[in-house]
C-alpha cells in the first residue's frame, strides 16, 4: 500500500499505511517485519535519509526466508539509486533484484528490474532456455530421470525423497528451461543426457 500509494502520487495514503504498519512491525521484532518496515521509510524518506533505511530493510530481510521480498528491496533500492545517477551502484542492487526474480519466475517484476538494468547503461538479456547451468545439481538429476521415462514416485524412491518434492522441482526446471513439460526435456536436456529410470 506505501508503494502504491508513491506510485499513485497519493502520499497522504502512504503515509497513513506506514504509520498504521509501523507498531505493528514494532512489536513483531522479526526479521521480516522489520524489513518491510525500513522499507516502506525508505518509500517516503527524503533524500538525505532514504538510503539508510534501504540499506536497512535488505540487512533485515537476508535473516529472513522471504526472498521475493529481500528482490523487492534491491530493486526499489536499484531505482533509487538510478534516479539518484549513481548508476554504478544501482547495477549492483538491480542485478541482484533481476537474477532473483528470474530464478523464482516473477516474470513481470524480472522485466522491471531489466528495464531499470538497461536505463543504467547495462544489457541484462533474458535467460536462455537451452541453459542448463541454471538448474541445480537436483534439479538437473531429476531432470535427467524425467527425461529417461522415470514416473514422480520413481525418481523420488531413487532419490530417497517424496513425490511431491520431485513434482516441486520439476517445476521449477520447467520453468527455468522455459518448457511446459517431461516431452521436450528431450529436446533440451539432449539423448546424451538420458539417465536410466529405477529398474531398468
């Protein structure tokens, strides 16, 4: 509601946001609660005090396990620091906010920080859907299981894991290589690739 509320031009809601989230926050004492918070001072500081409270609100949110949220942060930092024309700097923070949302498929917000990279002077290209250096090590293995006709609770008993999280990072490699299913990990992954499933 703070940044919407900047973005709309409505400072008075943002500001009456802040201040509602402020105790609240407060009295949490979490990692969590109180990034978002720094954040949201950061949103409506001036100049000379923004900063800090960006500065803040990414310490606090590294100690917590809400990564989208610690993305957000380096990308409203990034901004900042774009328009402040320290271009360096925002690289820094927009590269970090553009490779998390990447990884994590928040495509729009993923293209907000590229747009930001590409207004400091940087090229930050889209992934391409053939890399497979981007999968993990699981991931690749599960891939490759995928691939060589392996079922979910296969590949799970081989990998003395549950089904569920098989089907979880599937997902995820689906997303990364930019493909919508186990028939063209084929065409990605390649023959040389093929792993052989449980049994054969």
């Amino acid at each position: 509601m703070i940044e919407a509320g900047i973005r709309s031009g409505d400072r008075e809601a943002a500001t009456a946001a802040l201040a509602a989230f402020a105790p609240l926050a407060e009295a949490s004492g979490t990692h969590m609660a109180l990034g978002f918070l720094a954040r949201g001072r950061a949103l409506l500081a001036d100049e000379d005090h923004a900063e800090a409270e960006y500065q803040q609100s990414i310490d606090h949110l590294k100690q917590s396990r809400v990564v989208p949220a610690l993305a957000r942060s380096h990308l409203l930092y990034g901004e900042w620091l774009r328009r402040q024309r320290r271009r360096r700097d925002a690289r820094e923070q927009l590269h970090a906010a553009w490779e998390t949302f990447e990884t994590l498929g928040m495509e729009a917000f993923a293209e907000r920080a590229r747009a930001e990279l590409l207004a400091t002077g940087e090229h930050a290209r889209k992934r391409d859907a053939n890399a497979r250096e981007v999968l993990t090590p699981q991931e690749a293995q599960i891939a490759r299981l995928a691939r060589a006709g392996a079922s979910n609770q296969e590949i799970a008993a081989r990998l003395f894991i549950s089904a569920s999280t098989v089907e979880y990072h599937l997902r995820k490699v689906f997303r990364k290589l930019g493909i919508t299913g186990r028939v063209q990990l084929g065409q990605v992954l390649g023959e040389q690739n093929a792993v052989a499933a449980p049994g054969d």
